[in-house]
C-alpha cells in the first residue's frame, strides 16, 4: 500500500485479530497483466514496456492486514515498480484505486478506532474498464482519511494535537505581538513623541526663532501641534485605514524633522550672528549689580540682542566664561557672533555716554555739529568714519557717491541715541551705524517692490531706492508740519516727471541747500535775507535730484515709496499748514490770491 498516497492512515498492527487465507480467483482478477515482458528475465528489475489492459471490479476498501506467512500466489511474478514511489505500474489500472495485487484476505476483523474529526470528500477518481473493445470511465467515492488540524497548517505530522486559538486568546497576545513585530514603529513612535513632547517644552520658555530675519513662533509651534495630533489619530486608524496611517507617518516625520531642522537652524544663526535684519541695541551691566552669566542673557534676550539665552549660558559655561564679565556700558548688534559679545562682556567698557537728540530735517552738516557739541566726535572723525566704513546694508551700494555731496547725506535716521562720550573715530563709526540702523529699521520689507512700481509710473525703469529718497527729503522739507498730507504731496511731483511740462519738481526749500546741485526749481530765485539784504538763488536741474538732502522720518519714506493716485501738479499751503491742490497754473495763481486776500499766505 503506497504510504503516501493514503494519508492519514494509521497502521495499529495490535487491533489484528485474525486474517483468514483466500483462494485466488481467476475468475474475478487476470494475474496475466503482471507478466513481465519477453526478453527481461524476473531478477533483472526492470519494468516492463507493455501491458494487457485488465478487465476489473469496483475496488474493495483498504484494509490493515497482519503478516502472514502462508505462500503468496504467483510470488514468483516480479512487479514492475515506478522509480519515485515503486507503485507496480499496469497499463490501464492504477493502485490508487486500491487494486488488491495477490490472493487477496477477506476483510480482517479489526477494532473499532476511535472516530477521526470529518473532512471533505476528495474528488472522485475516473478508472477505465474494458468492456467489449470499448473503454468506458467508472466514478468511484473515496472517503478521504482524517487530517489533523496541525496537517492542514504545514504541521510535523498526522499525530500533532491541534491548538485552536480563540479570538479571546488572540486578543490577549495581540499587543505583545504587535510590539515584536513592529520594534522600529513603535520605538519611532515612542521617540517622535517625546521629541514633539520636548519641543513644545522647549518652544514654551525663553526663546526666539529667528530664521535669516523670519521670527514667527507659529512657523514651528502649529506644525509640531499638528504631529502630536496626527500621532493621537494614527493610533486608532492604524488597523482600519492602513493607507490613510502610512501618509500620516510620513506627514509626522515631515513636520518634525522640518521644526527640528528650524530650531537647529535658528540657533546657528544665533549663534553665528546671522541674520537678515539688522539691529543695534544699548547695553548696559550696572556696576555692584552682581550680574551673573544668567542675568546677563536674559537681559540680552530683552534687548533683542540674541534669540536663545539657555544656548547662551551653555556656551558661556563650555568656554569657562562664567564670572568674568564686567559692568560698562556697550553696544551690540545682531551681526554679533556669541563669541564676540563674550569678548567685549570680558573687557568691559566703562566710557560714560551721553543722550543725543537729533532732529528731522538735519543736514550732515548740522548732525556734525550736534555730534561735536556732545563730544561724541570730531568732524574729522565723522567724515572719516562715513567715508571709509564699512556698513552692511544693500542700498548703501546703490548711493552715487560721486555725484551727491555727503555719501549718507539722508540716510542719518533723526531719533534719541545714546553715545559714547569719548571722541574716536570708532565711536563715530558706531554713531553712523546706530543711525543707519534706524533708516533702516524703517524701511518696508518689500521695499524693492515698491521701488520698481514707482520706476514704473514715472516711466523710470533704472529707479532706485537712492532716487525715492531724494523724493521723500523734499517731502520732508515741504509736508513735516502735516504728514498725513505727504502722499499727495508726493502724486504732485511724480506727476511733474512725466507731464508735457519740463520736469522740475518746483520745490522752493531746495533753493536754500549749501550746494545748488540739489535745486529743483526752473528760474533763479531772489529773497530778503534777515539783515535785509537779497540774495539770488540759481536754477536748478530737471528731474530727481542726485540723491536726498536731509534726513527722512518714517512718514516721508513711506510716501515716497507708496505715494497717492492723483492727478495734482500744484499745491499750496497756508499758514496753519493746510494744503491746497491745483491741476493747472492758473487755478494755482488763483488759490494763491485767494490766500493773500484773507491773511493765510504763507
């Protein structure tokens, strides 16, 4: 019986009790099919080519047969074997079909085992019987014997218990198993989260983001807000929405790893004094105020000095600068690296400094002399620190040096400064740059834009921000009393470059500048000076003057980069300030009569 083929059949050779002999009969089986071919002696094994087709019965059922050792008929008949699983090979006859080869028993009396768990019937097979020269199949049933359930599943054998498993028992082992499974996603989960944990910590103290001049908080805050929720949601999706989990995973490692990058970022700019915009703040560390490495970097912090003051004291602690820093007044700008405020903390500084105003409107001239006045420097000094020093800003390149009379001439923000009273060429450096800054600080972000929109109405493709200026001095010396009306002030001259009329603006302060190449009016201007004597004033130029001539307020920058939509050429004032506009020359003749008649002319 090929052992095999009748799986789950197991042999008990103890349930034989008795097997009893039959006579072979010729009749019911033709033992002729097993002759061996001519030509091939029986001991030679090998099989054989051709056999006679045999006329057959329904097979019986298998039986387990204890041995016997009576004589077998035709024992003497080798069978042919099949070379994998040495089944004797008839043609038209398989043994599968449980074909007795021999006498044959009758059926041994066997125990009754106990009953194996059901299984599907096999398929039927077809076996071909012979019946008068014609070949017809025969389906036969076969039961099927009995699997275990360890079988099914690959298992070692037919005698394996089976172990079901219950879905109370799977949900027991269920997380265990998922956390074997998953190591690297749950660690990762577990360490996202507690970054995300550690980052909002962080973003809750002292701090500032301060990316190349880009300090808005939310740019880092809601992202890492939106990854902590998105882990919340992926833990109950995961096994629903396993499409959905995997894009959320990736938005969660996006968004970290982009905060972290930022906070990184940040902090080497910080730490390197890089930045976008800008500043210069006074400093001061009282003298017997026992300020400590800690005080110091929040005052700094403050000041807008530096963005990150825990980075601040662990760098202070790693260079054994603790305790060293001493009282004095200083100044530091954003362009100062963690380094170089240390040094100058270190070396102290105990030069009193004065508290100087200056006004809008100021020439070069007079700012000088207030500077002199105050012993923050001399002229010499002033003018050396302008012309030589470097300062970092983009406009600055845009001056034309050789065309205007004073390289920052306009560009000296009028504001309260304080300033070393101590007459160096450095502290005039440093008072150029804390003025400069100021200009600066007022500027638009888009102030490129504007610039080019301006060029653009005037038909002036090559405007530069050195050219808006020079508007916005005139508006300054014209439009101070009342800067709500600088706007206007400012459609009237960018309307006298482009109408028929030659292009002079007509501002009459113009005339009054120490040097003419700033006149902007047609004709030569004669006026009673004080002592009663006449002075005569040139003609000045076409156009936008070389550059501005006094120092501009915010109010005046601002009109002159965005000024109003009109179609003004005219205006007067009177004496309260109020402004009159005109789009001809005669309605202006008319408004100025009209002022003098009721005591308003200016």
């Amino acid at each position: 019986m090929d052992e095999q083929r009748k799986e789950g059949f197991d042999f008990q050779p103890g349930l034989v009790k008795e097997a009893e002999a039959i006579e072979p009969d010729d009749k019911k089986y033709d033992f002729d099919l097993f002759e061996p071919s001519k030509g091939k002696s029986a001991q030679s094994g090998e099989k054989a080519r051709s056999r006679k087709p045999a006329e057959r019965t329904a097979p019986r059922k298998p039986v387990a047969v204890a041995p016997i050792n009576e004589p077998k008929p035709r024992v003497n008949k080798e069978l042919p074997t099949d070379v994998f699983g040495d089944e004797p090979k008839v043609s038209g006859v398989s043994l599968n079909d449980d074909f007795q080869i021999g006498g044959g028993f009758k059926a041994a009396e066997l125990e009754e085992p106990a009953p194996a768990p059901e299984r599907k019937e096999r398929s039927t097979q077809s076996v071909p019987e012979r019946n008068g020269g014609a070949v017809r199949s025969a389906q036969k049933a076969r039961p099927t014997p009995p699997v275990s359930s360890d079988a099914n599943r690959g298992g070692k054998g037919n005698n394996a218990k089976s172990r079901p498993h219950s879905e109370a028992e799977e949900s027991n082992t269920s997380i265990a198993d998922y956390i074997m499974k998953n190591k690297i996603k749950v660690l990762s989960t577990f360490v996202l989260a507690v970054i995300a944990i550690i980052a909002i910590a962080v973003m809750g103290s002292k701090m500032r983001i301060d990316i190349f001049g880009i300090t808005n908080m939310a740019i880092i805050t809601v992202p890492l807000l939106a990854a902590v929720l998105f882990i919340v949601i992926g833990v109950f999706i995961k096994q629903k929405h396993r499409v959905i989990y995997g894009i959320l995973w990736t938005l969660i490692i996006l968004i970290i790893a982009s905060c972290f990058a930022g906070l990184l970022l940040s902090g080497v700019c910080d730490f390197f004094g890089i930045s976008r915009i800008k500043t210069i703040s006074d400093f001061t560390v009282p003298e017997g105020g026992n300020w400590g490495t800690e005080k110091i970097s929040e005052e700094l912090y403050n000041e807008n000095i530096i963005n990150h003051p825990m980075l601040f004291r662990l760098y202070s602690k790693i260079k054994g600068n603790d305790g060293s820093y001493q009282w004095g007044n200083y100044e530091f700008d954003s362009e100062m690296a963690y380094d170089s405020i240390m040094d100058e903390l270190k070396r102290g500084n105990e030069a009193a400094t004065i508290q100087v105003r200056i006004p809008e409107a100021s020439s070069v001239d007079q700012i000088i002399a207030i500077l002199e006045e105050n012993n923050v420097c001399t002229r010499d000094q002033f003018i050396e620190a302008m012309n030589d020093g470097e300062y970092s800003y983009s406009w600055v390149h845009e001056i034309p040096v050789s065309k205007v009379r004073y390289r920052f001439e306009g560009y000296l923000y009028p504001d309260t400064y304080n300033f070393y009273a101590e007459p160096s060429v450095a502290n005039a450096k440093r008072a150029i740059e804390k003025m400069l800054n100021g200009f600066n600080s007022h500027l638009p972000e888009n102030w490129k834009e504007l610039v080019a929109e301006v060029g653009k109405r005037i038909d002036k493709p090559d405007m530069t921000l050195n050219d808006a200026m020079a508007i916005g001095s005139i508006l300054e010396l014209e439009a101070s009393g009342n800067p709500n009306e600088m706007k206007n002030v400012a459609s009237v001259f960018y309307n006298r470059l482009t109408w028929s009329e030659p292009h002079f603006l007509g501002s009459t302060p113009t005339y009054y500048y120490a040097d003419n190449r700033y006149n902007t009016n047609a004709g030569p201007m004669t006026v009673e000076l004080e002592d009663g004597s006449e002075k005569t004033y040139p003609a000045g130029s076409e156009g936008i003057p070389p550059g501005p001539q006094c120092s501009l307020t915010g109010a005046s920058i601002l009109a002159s980069l965005q000024p109003a939509e009109t179609e003004y050429t005219y205006f007067v004032t009177d004496i309260d300030m109020n402004f009159y506009y005109n789009k001809s020359y005669t309605a202006h003749l008319n408004t100025i009569a009209q002022l003098r008649n009721s005591g308003k002319w200016a």
